[in-house]
C-alpha cells in the first residue's frame, strides 16, 4: 500500500510539474514580449505557485524568437511564443507548426473621437475637487499609505460611458498589453 501511495503522490507531482512548465512558459511569453516585463519582475510578481513551487521553476527567454521555455525539477518542460496579432501559443510537443500570421479583421479606432468610439487621449474632466479626490484614491491602488509600491498596472476609470481617469505604472501606458483575467469576464459583461 505505501508503495501505491509513493506512485500516486509521484505521478501528481509530475502532472503538477507540467501544468507549472506550461503556464510558466505562457506567463513569461506574453510578460515579456507583449508587456515588455523583465525577467525579475516577471518572477516577482507572475509566477508566484503554492507552497513557493516557483523555486523550482527555471524560465528562459529568447528575444529573437519570442519564445519563453520553463522547466520544472528538470522533469516536466514546456514552450511558448509571442506571436504579434495571435498572442501566446504553446509549442505543441509534437511539433506541429502554427501561422506566423493570421489576418486582423478588426479595423483602427478613429484617433480623434473620444473613447469608446474612438482612441483619443480626451478625458472628461471632473470639477477639481472630484477630480483631485478621484486621483488621490486611484494613487493608493500604486501606493500603500506607508509609501511601499503595489504590483498594479493601470487603473482606467469610466463614469457614465467617458474615461475619467487613467494611472500606469512607470513604463506602461495606454498602448500597453496587459493580461486581462478575471477583469476580461467583468468588463465583457458590463459592455453587454
């Protein structure tokens, strides 16, 4: 029975150690090629596992080719590549080769009209003392009261169907990628 039991806590611990290879390597793909993270930040604050696994995680990445590979324990390994207009694919461990491009059907806001309809920079001015409290919460969604940094990217506010306010972290901007999550779900539901 023990015997049993050492073959079944091995075997999780080896389909464990592939599903960390393959959202490392996607991870860093996308951090790294699409948000332009560094290495170190991308460890920091995208690869955090239970029980501090990340450890054991190794992650490479190859500008060139926009690839991110990751291994886990040397056991499990994984590949993932940036591709401009597609995002982050995994490289299919049989090497089946995916296209370099595929067509973009969606066609370029109109830089001139206010957002949604548009990719104007205009934001809707609130009355200063609004305005000057919106900044001020929107700051501790950066900051800690005790001045220590938060991992936050950007905060968009949207009232009424106008863009507010905007906040990025330093090197982000408008034109960033971000990884959407959960935030993706929330914000297509409120768009319906």
């Amino acid at each position: 029975v023990g015997l049993v039991l050492v073959g079944l806590f091995a075997a999780e611990v080896l389909r464990f150690a592939r599903v960390a290879a393959g959202f490392s390597a996607m991870i860093g793909a996308v951090q790294a090629f699409a948000t332009g993270d560094e290495l170190e930040t991308l460890r920091e604050e995208r690869l955090r596992m239970p029980f501090g696994f990340e450890r054991w995680v190794t992650l490479e990445l190859e500008p060139a080719a926009q690839t991110a590979r990751a291994s886990v324990f040397g056991l499990a390994r994984a590949e993932a590549r940036w591709r401009e207009g597609l995002g982050v694919t995994r490289a299919h461990p049989d090497g089946i080769v995916l296209p370099d491009e595929l067509l973009d059907l969606v066609p370029p806001l109109d830089p001139t009209r206010p957002w949604p309809l548009g990719d104007s920079e205009a934001v809707v001015e609130l009355e200063p003392a609004r305005a000057q409290a919106l900044r001020a919460a929107v700051e501790h969604a950066f900051v800690t009261s005790d001045a220590v940094p938060i991992a936050t990217h950007a905060v968009v506010v949207i009232q009424a169907g106008e863009l507010r306010l905007e906040r990025y972290r330093a090197d982000h901007d408008r034109a960033t990628r971000f990884l959407g999550w959960s935030m993706t779900k929330t914000v297509t539901v409120a768009l319906l």
